[in-house]
C-alpha cells in the first residue's frame, strides 16, 4: 500500500469560536490567519454568519485569503479560509 497525497493530506484545523468570549473571537481568527502557510485552510465555526468578520479579513489581508461557506446556519456556521499561494 502507497502513501497518496489524498490519503496523507492534513485535515484543517478547525477554530470554533461558540464557546469564546466576543472579545476573543476576532483575536483568535487574526492569530489562525497569520500562522496559515500557502495553500493550508482552516475551518471557522461561528454561531452566526461571519460575514463582518470576513469582510474585515478583505480590508486587512486583500487578495490573501479566499472563503467558503460550508455551512449556512441556522445553529452552525462554518466557513472554510485558506491562505493563497504568493
């Protein structure tokens, strides 16, 4: 049996920010981005549309990141983020 690519790919990271303070929650996103390498995605899971969030992380990354819904509410929000490659 041979190691494949998809069989040894990483799985996101997931930053669940439900059980976090408010306060904390951007904090804590800006810390995942900032450490995400080329190509590597992490998976955000919210209580609500994190659509504020995102369109912070345009203003202050533009053209770094793109995003993916994954799910759309209504309990559980998750939104896949992945650093491009320079």
């Amino acid at each position: 049996m041979s190691d494949s690519p998809s069989t040894t790919a990483k799985a996101p990271t997931v930053v669940d920010l439900r059980p976090m303070f408010p306060a904390e929650r951007h904090t804590t996103v800006f810390a995942a981005l900032e450490s995400l390498e080329p190509g590597a995605t992490f998976v955000l899971m919210n209580d609500h549309a994190p659509v504020p969030l995102l369109q912070r992380i345009a203003q202050n990354w533009p053209d770094q990141f793109e995003s993916e819904f994954l799910a759309d509410g209504p309990e559980v929000w998750q939104v896949a983020i992945t650093r491009k490659n320079a």
